[in-house]
C-alpha cells in the first residue's frame, strides 16, 4: 500500500482559564510550572505564586499561557518601577525584589555549571554550596546605564515613534523615560521626539545612539562630561536638518556625532575624543562605536576585584585576552612587570596601545589576532611564560582560547563572563584541563534584566 503524507493535527489550544502554581524561574527569568508533567511557561509569574493564566501557545514538550489574575502573591513580588514594564522587550525582572534577583542570577549560573559539569563527566553535579560563591558586585539599581541605542520609526502619519524593542517583535515601544539609563539620557527621549517632529526628512535616520562620556573638543580645548548622540544617517543630512540638530546640541549642550555607515562626524566639525575615567585615575578614549563596559561603577568594582583576586604584584607577566581599549589591561599594567593585551579588532588594539601612552604606561603592549583561532604559535604567546591570564570575551565565550591556555600551562586564569552558558562550558574545559575553581562572583551589571556577568578565579 502506498505511504501518503498526513498532516499531524495540531494540537488545540484551550481558550479556558487555568490555574497553576508557579515552581522556580527558568534561566531567563520565566515561571515555570506543570501542565499534565509539560513544563508550562508564564511570564512575569514569580516562584510560589498561584496565577490565573490563558493558554497562548501549545506544543507537544511545552506550552506558554498569559497571567490573567494572581491569586496568591511571592513576598519578593515588587511594583516595578518603570512606567513600560511588559511592553519594552528591556529589564524583564523589575516585578522582582532586587535581593532575589541576585539570589535567581546565582542560581542560573549553578545550573548552568552545573549542566556543564554533568555532561562532561566531572564532578557529578555542581550544587550552590560546591562554588566558592564571594560576595556580588552590585551597584545603584536604577540609572546605571551610560550607552544605549535607541531604535527610531516613523507611523503612516509620519509621527516619530522612538525606544527599545517590545517583547519578541521587531515593533518599538514608545518610551517615555527609561530609569535604568543614567541621568540626564533616561529623560531624553520627549526632547528627541520633539527634534524628530521638526525634522524636513524624516525616514533618513535609522537609530540613535545615546552615551554618557567625557568629551574633549581639541578646536577649543573644552571639556565636559556630555550627553553624546550618534546619528545614523541613512541618507546624508540636507542643511535645513543639519541646523535643527545644531540648534538642540547648543540648547542642550550635546555633542551631536553623524554616521553615515562609514565614518562619523560631529555637527560642529570640531574634532572631538570621548572618553572616561577609572577610580585608579586612568582615562581610556574610545569611539562612540567601541564596545565599553555599560555600568561604570560595576566596571570600577570589577577591576578592582580582578586586581585583587590575581593579586597582580611586580613580577608578573600577565595575558589580557579580548583587551578591547585596554580596560583591564591599564589597571594591570599600573601593577604587573609586563602586560600584554590582545585583541581581534585592529583599532581597538590601535586605541589600547595610545590609551597606555597617554596613560604614561610603558610596560604594556597590545597585539591583534583571533583568539577562536589557533594562537599558540605566536610570538606574543610563546617569547613570555605568563604568570596570570585574564580573558573577557564576548557572549560566544572562549572556547579555543581556554584550550590554549591550559595547554601553556598558565597557573592563574580569571576568567570575566558576560554569557553564564558558555562560561559553564569552557569553565569545565579548563577543569578537565586540571584547574580548580577559586573563586566565583555574580556582577550585576544589569538590574532589573535577566542579563548576568560572572568573574571566576581559576588555579592550576
Ligand atoms: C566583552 S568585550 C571586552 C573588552 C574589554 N576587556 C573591556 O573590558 O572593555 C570583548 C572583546 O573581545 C573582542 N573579540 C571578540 N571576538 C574576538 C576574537 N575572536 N578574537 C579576539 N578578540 C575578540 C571584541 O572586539 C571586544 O573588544
């Protein structure tokens, strides 16, 4: 007989209300509880709670539902803070009181080890007491972000739409004020509504991007901490635009930066150079489109802690892997022998090396290469027997350089996470590899989001 295809029904999803009982987050901060042994996923929805909640999706190993009513409260239930809580796609976690946000962003990462751990055959299961939590760098909850990109739209009437991503949608929410940006760019955004509204041609800009920075203007010698905006012009700017942009950066006192996709020009067409400072009296300049650390006063701590759990002292020679503008590799160099920093982007490393000089740091140099690559055989890596390493990747993590660490040999590795998944994997590399885990902290360098960086101290 022949085989025909038949379509598997769906299955239907049920317009009737349910009650279910909330049992633990899930990694992204979402409820979980049962539906017949299915894992049911309801947002907002905080561990212990009884909600009443909808149906909104089913599938054959898990369905997600909608809260309608809570029917019985967590204690750790907060009102959040923010007036667009649940439409933008941003600080997820703001229902939650921050003390038990902590508590959820170190249980995340325990599971996540922990996972890692069970599946390469290591210590059977990693539990909370097993990591040698420390205490968590934290800083003010509220207004601690100094950049952000603030997406631009315009409706069918031409009316300016501007603010962050609605939850799993490409459609922005319209943001009013923003409490985790630092001040003055949280109430920025009915100023640049109103600048927008006046603009001749509107469909030409296609984001905004806003920093908090010290700016020196090398025409006039003038410095200032300053409100930065960067401009991405789609098309270039008519004169008309150009004067109405000029007008609100005299009469709010921003440095107003446009780029065309290739190169960046203030409006004034004064050169300029951005920067900030460190609590140890570094100053790294950097470019608006240069990665920096988001929460100063985290990144303050997380150097200082960095420091303090290498305990860097004058005969070390130290590894500063993913270096960016040389952000830890600075505050290494004021202490250690010999610095090197390395780093995949050649202007970054182009910046690293001036922010040493003008910083008056000789014993520090910087090299380009793609750590996921085979660096073994360099010469930055094999003309020194490095004492520490520290590595700060981005969220892909660091899975080939962990290799070639272990394979040198290198006794002290800190390992500075901003992805708890693959800090998991390549933390049980290096522990295969014969390192123990030292010491562990959480750094929260976003509250009121679900996001996590992690410091591990490893030794051989
Ligand atoms: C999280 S940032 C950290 C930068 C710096 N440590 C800091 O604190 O500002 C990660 C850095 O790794 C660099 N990077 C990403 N992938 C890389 C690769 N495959 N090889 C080398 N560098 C890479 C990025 O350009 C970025 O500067």
């Amino acid at each position: 007989m022949a085989n025909f295809f038949k379509a598997v029904a769906k299955p239907k999803v049920s317009n009737a209300p349910l009650t279910a009982r909330i049992e633990k987050l899930d990694i992204n901060g979402v409820g979980i509880a049962r539906l017949n042994k299915k894992p049911l996923f309801i947002f907002g929805a905080l561990p212990g709670e009884v909600v009443t909640a909808k149906i909104i999706e089913q599938k054959s190993k898990y369905a997600r539902a909608k809260v309608i009513t809570i029917n019985q409260k967590s204690d750790y239930r907060v009102t959040p803070e923010c007036q667009h809580f649940g439409l933008c796609g941003g600080c997820d976690l703001q229902m939650l009181a921050l003390s038990e946000q902590l508590v959820f962003k170190q249980q995340k990462i325990t599971e996540l080890f922990s996972r890692s751990f069970s599946a390469n055959n290591l210590a059977a299961k990693i539990e909370q007491a097993d990591l040698p939590w420390q205490v968590p760098i934290k800083s003010e909850p509220w207004h601690y972000r100094r950049k952000a990109r603030i997406g631009v739209q315009f409706d069918k009437n031409g009316q300016a739409i501007i603010g962050f991503r609605q939850k799993s949608t490409n459609q922005l929410a319209a943001i009013k004020s923003c409490p985790v940006l630092v001040e003055p760019l949280n109430t920025i955004f009915p100023i640049l509504k109103k600048l927008l509204a006046q603009l001749t041609v509107k469909a030409a800009i296609g984001h905004i991007e806003v920093i908090q920075a010290d700016v020196n203007q090398l025409a006039n010698e003038q410095f200032a901490s300053k409100v930065v905006l960067v401009v991405r012009q789609l098309k270039a700017m008519n004169k008309p635009d150009n004067q109405l942009w000029q007008q609100f950066a005299k009469q709010y006192a921003w440095h107003v930066i446009i780029d065309d996709g290739n190169k960046q020009t203030p409006i004034e067409n004064a050169e300029s150079k951005l920067s900030y400072s460190l609590s140890d009296g570094n100053k790294i300049y950097f470019a608006s489109s240069d990665f920096i650390q988001i929460n100063h006063q985290v990144n303050n701590a997380m150097i200082n802690q960095a420091l303090n759990w290498l305990s860097v002292d004058e005969t070390d020679k130290v590894l500063d892997l993913f270096c960016g503008l040389g952000n830890f590799s600075l505050a290494l160099a004021k202490n250690a022998k010999l610095v090197v920093g390395v780093e995949g982007v050649q202007v970054m490393v182009d910046k690293a090396t001036h922010n040493a000089q003008v910083n008056g740091l000789t014993h520090c140099q910087f090299h380009q290469a793609d750590l996921n690559g085979d660096w073994l055989a360099t010469a930055w890596a094999t003309e020194q027997a490095f004492d520490k390493v520290l590595l700060d990747p981005a969220r892909a993590g660091a899975e080939q350089a962990v290799k070639q660490i272990a394979k040198l040999k290198i006794p002290t590795v800190l390992y500075v996470s901003c992805d708890p998944a693959t800090l998991a994997r390549d933390s049980a590399i290096l522990v295969a590899q014969g390192y123990k885990i030292k010491k562990i902290s959480l750094m929260d360098m976003f509250s009121q989001t679900k996001h996590v960086e992690t410091m591990v101290l490893f030794t051989l």
